[in-house]
C-alpha cells in the first residue's frame, strides 16, 4: 500500500501478530500536528511517549542552517496535538546567533524528559546542549551545553541499558564519518565515549541505531555514503564493536531509525534506494520504506510509506507501553503528520 502525505509523519503501528505472516498494513488514522507553524520549513523530527500523549520535536526556519532555525515541540494529548513551540534557540547573545540541529527526545522511566540537540554553523563545528524538563514537556530547563567531544545522541534515540548506563549513538563528520558511542550513568552529569569504531574502516557512516536481542547482543545501523546500511555488532554490552560491514538494505546516505521491538523482532524505516544522493541535488531521498526482521540480518520490506520523486527522511521511531510504535519523518520539509496503522496477515 502507498500513502502520499505531507510532511515529517508520526506513524502508529500495532504489531499483534507474528511479522512474518504479515502481508498488509492498515491506515487507521492520519493527521497533521499542526496546519500552520511560525516557520516555512521542518526537517529531522524526533519522538517520545509521555504519560497520557507523545511529544514530538523537530528543527524549523527559515532553511537548514540558517541563523534562525530552533527546535519545536508539539504533544498530542487527549486526542488533539498542541500548538508547535519553539523550546531551544542558537543565540548566544544578541549580535550572534546559531541554528539548532537534531533533536532527540528520551524519558527516563518514572524520570525527566530530555532534549537533546545541536548548536552550530555546520555538522563538522556544531556542539551538544541538552535541557530536561520534569513536566513531560510543560516547563524546560536552561540549556546545558555537555562537555567538549561530548555530543549527545546525534540522530537516533538513546537506550537505556539493564545497568542503568544510558547510551547514546552519536557520530562526526569533521574527519570523515566516524560512529562513537557517548555513555552516562547519572543523567548527563558525567559522561563516557566510546569510539570512533570505524576509524581503520573504508566505510563512511554516521547517525547509528541501536538494536538488542535476548541473548544479550547488540546491533547498530548506520546511514552510510556507501548506498547501503552498514551494520556493526557488540557481544560485551556496548564497550567493543566489530569491524562495520554492510547489510543487504539499499540506502542513498540518507538518515534511518530503527527499533527493537519488545517480541524481540526488529523494524527499520530507510529509504530503500542504492542511488547516489547528490545524483539528483539531494532530492533521491525515495521511498521510504518499512522492514522488519528477527535476526538482524535477514529483511522483510513490509510496507512503503512514500514512492514518488521528492524528499521523505528522517525517520525517528518508538514503542509505547501498550505496543504501539510511533515513528516520525520528513516530507519536503514542510509539516509534521500523524498516521495510525496495523500490521494484519
């Protein structure tokens, strides 16, 4: 099934069946977070589940990398989604300003909402700040700028481990694309790297993903200049990782996510095209696609959200606690849709 929608979407997907008799997905519900925004342009959006709603996050301005560009909240509570917010700008007083990049929302079980995100000219001189709000999103913090070679999660959505070490897949792109992970124990107060883990490696990637599976392994994928997902696997709980190889999915060095779900299968939503992205000034980013597996290493495309010529990235993708996944991506860079859907044999 094809959908043709507007805009950096937000996707529910109901998974109660095995995935490898599913042969279909049903539409339940779609529906923009918001009609009209104080901005022209919206672009690498971000998800969280809060108590009651979901909070979605992006970056809007004028254009990427433009001086005005700040990250935005909407939540969607009570079956309606709030009016979008700006909560994080660049300014650094008032002859200087940066654009903002990236968000990435995480909450701690029974814990504070953080908002993680870039600050900066580009991705090579940007840093990390975070703000962290015990509202669920009400009220923020003053930004927290982390500490120097410390950026946060770049793209993706942290994971937080069984011994209470939150990690965070981060990468850079001043030498190369280098993936390295960036570890806390105490809520950003103290930090860890890992990485980079492809520094003697010919494959360029950034923006990793991080998987698990039940006898304790873990997995990241990668958006790479390669036209494939790149894969690496860690046996030790995320302190070593395995020379980085590709996987078998096309991809045109566009940004994925992907997710663990808690049946143990895992789903990714990439742009499954091999071509070179700046083949067509950076447009190629179609379709974007769904895939799931249960090893990792062998994918099943089960459902193409977007198949015509234009611009659908940036994916961000969760769980909520009643099954539910809830994915975020951009659409031409314009508007922010929520789409409800199952999964069905």
């Amino acid at each position: 099934m094809n959908l043709k929608i507007v805009s950096a979407i937000v996707l529910i997907v109901y998974i109660s069946i095995p995935p490898a008799t599913c042969q279909k997905v049903k539409i339940l519900e779609e529906e923009f977070i918001f009609n009209e925004a104080p901005f022209p342009s919206c672009h690498a959006s971000t998800i969280a589940e809060i108590p009651g709603g979901i909070i979605a996050a992006w970056f809007g301005g004028l254009h990427e990398k433009n001086p005005d560009v700040e990250i935005y909240i909407s939540k969607k509570q009570n079956g309606k989604w709030s009016e979008p917010q700006s909560v994080a700008n660049g300014i650094q007083h008032k002859n200087l300003r940066y654009p903002c990049w990236n968000p990435v929302l995480f909450r701690y079980p029974n814990g504070p909402l953080m908002l993680f995100y870039k600050v900066g000219k580009n991705p090579r001189e940007w840093w990390g700040e975070v703000k962290t709000s015990f509202d669920n999103g009400a009220t923020w913090s003053d930004a927290k700028r982390l500490p120097e070679e410390i950026l946060g999660p770049i793209k993706n959505k942290p994971v937080l481990l069984k011994d209470g070490r939150l990690i965070c897949p981060s990468s850079t792109e001043h030498d190369g694309w280098k993936v390295h992970f960036e570890i806390t124990s105490d809520t950003t107060k103290s930090w860890e790297k890992i990485g980079p883990i492809n520094g003697a490696s010919k494959l360029q990637i950034i923006q990793p993903s991080i998987l698990e599976y039940a006898d304790g392994r873990m997995q990241i994928l990668c958006r790479s200049q390669d036209r494939y997902v790149v894969e690496s696997w860690s046996n030790d709980n995320g302190n070593t990782w395995s020379e980085p190889t590709k996987t078998t999915l096309p991809n045109p060095g566009s940004g994925i996510d992907a997710l663990t779900l808690r049946n143990g299968f895992q789903v990714i939503i990439y742009n499954h095209n091999s071509e070179d992205l700046n083949k067509k000034g950076g447009t190629n980013r179609s379709p974007l696609n769904l895939a799931i597996s249960q090893d990792g290493k062998n994918w099943k495309m089960i459902h193409t959200f977007e198949n015509t010529e234009g611009e659908y990235s940036y994916p961000a993708i969760i769980q909520d606690q009643e099954g539910n996944i809830h994915a975020t991506y951009t659409y031409h860079r314009e508007k922010i849709k929520y789409v409800k859907l199952r999964l069905e044999e």
